[in-house]
C-alpha cells in the first residue's frame, strides 16, 4: 500500500485523501489493484479476471480519469477505455 502511495504522490503529483479511487495493472494485464483513503486508512482492492485481460494505460502519459460509468464496466470486467479502430491521418499525409 505504501509503495502505490507513493506512486501516485511522486510520480502523478496527485491528492492521495480526496475521496479518489486509484487504480494500477502491473505486467499482467488479467489483474489490477485498488487503493481507496476512507478517512481512517487505505483500503486495497485486488481483481482478477478468470477470462480475458484489460487493455490498460502503460505510462503516466495514458493514465485517465474515469467516470463512475467507466468504473463500473471495467468492476464487470468491460474494457473502460475505448479502443480506437483508425488511426488519426496527419495534416499534408495522404494514404
């Protein structure tokens, strides 16, 4: 718990004790953990899902806040995130 604290306090600059839900996939992605601030300590949540994996954010860059609609999917196991199908054409680039 004290080392995921720290992640997000050094490394995203974030608020450990508002009322946020933090959440970290580690090199397997069919698994993630939760850490919660209840006012008292931390609580910790551990998922993992027997069938299938999450496609999950790798480096602070692609880490998002997600809303109580995307929480809940990925709680049922549904990818929260969506998966983008084309990829963006630059200014000036033809196929």
């Amino acid at each position: 718990m004290d080392g995921l604290a720290m992640v997000i306090a050094e490394n995203y600059g974030l608020e450990l004790y508002n009322n946020s839900l933090f959440l970290f996939c580690g090199g397997r992605n069919n698994r993630f953990k939760g850490l919660f601030w209840d006012g008292e300590g931390f609580i910790m949540l551990y998922k993992r899902f027997e069938n299938g994996h999450l496609s999950w954010p790798r480096n602070s860059n692609e880490a998002k806040e997600l809303s109580d609609q995307q929480l809940d999917w990925l709680l049922q196991g549904l990818n929260p995130l969506p998966i983008r199908k084309i990829q963006a054409v630059r200014p000036g680039s033809f196929y």
